[in-house]
C-alpha cells in the first residue's frame, strides 16, 4: 500500500548517506553503526569489489553512478534519493560510536532546523590517535529541505535553502579511519592533492614547489608538534607526514598539472 506523504515523513525521520568506492573492508562496519537510521542509502562510484553487494546484504539502498563528476554531484545524488526528514552525511571510513547515536537521536527528535558537525576521533595504520588535537569539525546532519544543493570537487559544502543557520556541535564523535596502509594513504594522497589543487586553480590561485614546501612543512610542524602527533608514536607520525605531503603536491600539481585540473574543475 502507498504510504502519504505523512506517515512517511512520520516512519522516516533520518536517513544516513553514504558514498562508497572499494570500501568491501569497511563498509559492513560502517552501515552497522549506522542501523538505528530509518534509511540507509549508499551511492557506490563503481566499486570493482564486493562493496555494493556486502551493503545490499545489509538492507542499504545501493545506487550505481560510475561517472565520476566529484564529491558535490555525488552527494547530490545521495540528496535525491534521501526520504528522511534530516540526513546525516558518513563517510565509509567512518562509523557511529554509541555516544553519538544518542546525541544524533536527540537531534532529530528536538525538530530544529539548523545544522550539526562532528569531530573526529582519527585511527591510522591500525592506532587511536587520541593524543592529537581535534580543532575544527565537519558539517554532517542537516534537514533535508534545507539544502539546496553541494558544491566543490573536494571539502564540498552544503549551500543552504537559507543562509545563517545556526551550528551546533555535537560532543560525542565520528570514528575515522582514514589512512589503513601505505598504499592507500598514498593513493588517497594522490587523489586529495589533485582534487584541492583543481579547486584552487578555480579560485586563481598559484602553485608552485617552493610554495608546496612551505605549505607541508607549516601543517607537518603544526600536526605533530601542537596538536599532538608526536604524541602517537610512528602511527602519529605517518598520519601528519601524509597530510603534510598532499598539501605539498597540492601546489605542485597547481603548477604542473594545467589541463587536468582544468578538467577537475569544470565538474566543480
């Protein structure tokens, strides 16, 4: 039987929305952190392993969109498909800790309509980095006919129906699991550098090597040493070497990679 537009609005209150791509090793945790949401949606950029078919066995709603246009156009996509009247954005590298279930149940249930954000608690190469300093966070529920759209090949943001809502953050955080391996930091290097250095090629902006090195060396001593990366032993200082270097290959390919970014750019 067809559902009203009010019962679902009333059985339907959050959906949580996932972009995947090769994440067959993380993406079961992932949705199973998730299982309090009314709805799980995924939308795979043309995993070559089993990532969609591990979601669909846990009961996600799994859409195909292999045209690689950038973050913005795929979270849109997630935002076409959403039901739930709020929407929380996760990533496959990430997962609900109990705490913040609880704080995101509130949320939803209170019917304000403003925006949350999330810190991370970061684990690399297998360790918690919970010596390091979190200092800013990452907007991730919002009610979902307040955003009009995403924009941005990379760091996307949400640009709002209507602008100056008020931002609320929650104390519990996301799990992130964001650098597992070499190879993958160094693929995930790869794709960051590039995609950044396409936004800032959009905003006019130089690259450089001289300016790489700067760059890499003002977050590496500002990662390690002040917020705590020495902190963490060899995990601690992986995890700040990688994201020095994406910021140092960010200006080299601004200055190198012309008509690559060129391209980035246009899906931006």
């Amino acid at each position: 039987m067809k559902r009203s537009s009010s019962e679902t609005a009333q059985s339907i209150r959050l959906t949580v929305a996932i972009l995947t791509l090769n994440e067959e090793k993380r993406i079961a945790t992932c949705i199973r952190s998730a299982s309090f949401a009314d709805q799980i949606i995924v939308a795979d950029s043309g995993s070559k392993d089993r990532t969609r078919e591990i979601a669909q066995s846990l009961g996600a709603e799994v859409h195909l969109y292999p045209d690689w246009e950038g973050f913005a156009v795929q979270r849109n996509r997630l935002l076409s498909h959403a039901k739930g009247e709020y929407i929380f954005f996760l990533d496959a590298d990430e997962e609900f800790t109990p705490e913040l279930v609880e704080e995101v149940r509130a949320a939803v249930h209170s019917g304000r309509d403003q925006i949350w954000e999330v810190m991370w608690n970061q684990v690399a190469f297998g360790r918690p980095l919970t010596r390091m300093r979190t200092t800013s966070g990452v907007q991730r529920l919002f009610r979902r006919e307040s955003i009009r759209c995403f924009s941005g090949v990379v760091h996307e943001a949400a640009e709002l129906k209507t602008p100056g809502l008020p931002v609320h953050r929650f104390k519990a955080r996301l799990l992130h699991y964001s650098r597992e391996s070499i190879h993958g930091s160094l693929l995930k290097l790869a794709q960051y550098a590039q995609l950044g250095a396409a936004k800032r090629a959009q905003a006019g902006k130089r690259g450089g090597v001289i300016l790489g090195l700067l760059s890499s060396l003002a977050t590496f001593v500002r990662m390690y040493f002040f917020r705590g990366g020495i902190l963490c032993g060899a995990e601690g200082f992986l995890f700040c070497l990688f994201v020095a270097l994406e910021g140092f290959f960010r200006y080299a390919a601004l200055k190198y990679d012309h008509g690559q970014l060129d391209k980035l750019a246009s899906r931006g």
